[in-house]
C-alpha cells in the first residue's frame, strides 16, 4: 500500500485548511448549534463571523451553544475516501475522557473493515483535545513524511501522546469548569481580576490548573520558564501558540519563545467554535513537545510552584 497514508483528526484539532495543506493533515467536521436554533458545519474559518464576534456572542450567551461531534455515518465516508483509493488511514479523536468521538470513529472503523477486510486503518485516543490534538496530527504527518511506516506512526502517537504539553493561561475558568475541560479549577474559579490561572494537560487530556500568577507580565514570564523546564529539542519542533480571542497577547507570547527556544517553525492558531463553545473566550497558550507528563502532575506542579516562587 503505498506509503502516503492519511493523517485525520477531528474537529476539535483546530487545524485550519492552510495548516492542513502545509502538513497534509485532514480534519473531519463536526457541529455545533448556536442560540437562534441553527446547525453549522464546524469549517475551521472565520467566514460567516469574525472571531470578534462569536466570542462576544458566546460570552454574552454561553449556555446558548452546543456542539456535536462528527457522527458515525461522517466519520465512515471521511475513512472511505481514502480507503477505497487504496491509501491507509491513521485517525485521531480528541480525548474519549471528553467526548464520544473515539467510539464513533472505532464504529466507523468497523463498518470500514466489513466492506473493506484488506483496509489499513486506525484510531488512536489522543488523550489530547484542541491544538494539543492538532500538533500531534502534525507531528504523525511529519513523521510519515520523513519515511516512517504506517505501523511505525501509529506506534510514535502512541509512545508519545503524553509528551505534547500546554502552557498558558486562561481568563475565565467558568467555561472550561463548566463543560469539563478543566480540573483542580476550584480555588481559582471564576474571572480573577489580574489574576492568571495556569494550565497543563493531564494525562486524560484535561487541562489542569497548577498555579497562578498575577498580571500579564509575571505569567509570560512564568510560562517560558516552565516550557524550558519541559521542553526537548525545541530548535527542531514546530510550535502552536493558540488563543481564544487573544490575539495580542499570543502575538507576544511568540516573540518571546522565538527569541528564547529558536523553534524550527512557530504558529498562532485560532480556537475556533466547537473548541471554542468549551473553552471560551481568553485563552492563550503554547502547545509543545517535551517530557513525558507525571502521574498526577506531580513533577510539573512542583516545577511551576518553584517557578513562580522565584518569579515574585
């Protein structure tokens, strides 16, 4: 089977199409109803609003919105365009500690393998969600590129899931407390004026608060000691700094990790609506690669709490 197989994830990886075309990932749509009763097609572009103007929507009506995962029937004919060409799928759903989406995809799969025995496909549980799960697609793409096999992929996502980490900073808990995005949310719940709640994943892929600190300056300065603590080669690692609607600050973010780690490529994703619904408004974050992720965070909440001791 020829060696250029698809790299998919779902929706809620963020990947917009220029992303997609650079790394030769594809994404698989999902939906998401907004107040007035409308069913979008999750598209991962801003061309019926601006990201202005959802996020104020959604922070004025944020229980107003519901999304959806890609269904069975989508996920299957996503697979089937690539398998019956005769190219092998890799796909990956967001964390199944989140969503239905992985046993949605596993059913499409199955249904895959009734017409089509011979097929070449899998899904892995990301334990990851948002552009966690979009640099981990990524990075599969890449790692196919380079001439890796279809098993020798699905065994790298797998051997290294749990080293794609987060860093960054959240400004309202209430969205991400709400929908179940988020633990250890409850000392610092709520808008904290001046105040920054920082986030890792988990090995479940929820982001974890494991500190604060207070203003902007302080938390950029918190953040890029706490990558440094973590991160691995990062001169030959693609970055993501994401952001909810926090394009300035994101903007700021990047320069400082240009300048401190000399990533071999750096971008500044949106969260678009389905991850956005969940998230809300006032994210930003970095998405990077490094050690693998303690049990229970142990070793990265120790790390931030020196950090932010040493920042005061």
């Amino acid at each position: 089977m020829d060696n250029k197989f698809a790299i998919m994830a779902d929706v809620t990886c963020d990947l917009d199409e220029k992303l997609q075309k650079t790394f030769g990932c594809e994404v698989i749509h999902g939906h998401y109803m907004s107040p007035d009763g409308v069913d979008h097609d999750s598209v991962l572009d801003w061309k019926e609003f601006s990201r202005e103007e959802f996020f104020d929507n959604l922070k004025k009506n944020p229980n107003g919105y519901k999304t959806s995962p890609p269904n069975v029937e989508e996920c299957y004919k996503a697979f089937e365009a690539h398998i019956k060409e005769g190219r092998g799928v890799i796909s990956m759903a967001i964390s199944s500690a989140l969503s239905g989406t992985y046993a949605f995809m596993i059913q499409a799969k199955n249904m895959i393998l009734e017409k089509y025995p011979l097929a070449q496909i899998e899904i892995v549980d990301s334990m990851r969600f948002g552009p966690g799960l979009g640099l981990l697609a990524v990075n599969a793409a890449l790692k196919r590129d380079s001439g890796l096999s279809f098993e020798e992929v699905v065994k790298w996502i797998n051997d290294n899931k749990c080293r794609f980490h987060q860093s960054g900073w959240m400004d309202d808990l209430s969205f991400v407390a709400k929908k179940g995005r988020i633990s250890n949310a409850k000392a610092f719940f709520g808008s904290l004026v001046g105040i920054k709640p920082l986030g890792e994943f988990d090995y479940n892929g929820l982001t974890t608060v494991i500190g604060k600190a207070k203003g902007e300056k302080m938390a950029y300065k918190v953040l890029i000691d706490y990558m440094a603590a973590f991160i691995e080669n990062p001169e030959d690692q693609v970055i993501f700094v994401a952001t909810s609607n926090r394009h300035k600050q994101a903007e700021v973010f990047k320069d400082m990790i240009v300048d401190k780690f000399h990533p071999k490529a750096i971008y500044v994703n949106d969260v678009y609506p389905n991850c956005g619904i969940n998230v809300g408004p006032g994210l930003m974050a970095s998405y990077y690669i490094g050690k693998e992720i303690s049990k229970d965070l142990v070793d990265e909440k120790k790390a931030m709490s020196e950090i932010i001791e040493k920042n005061r």
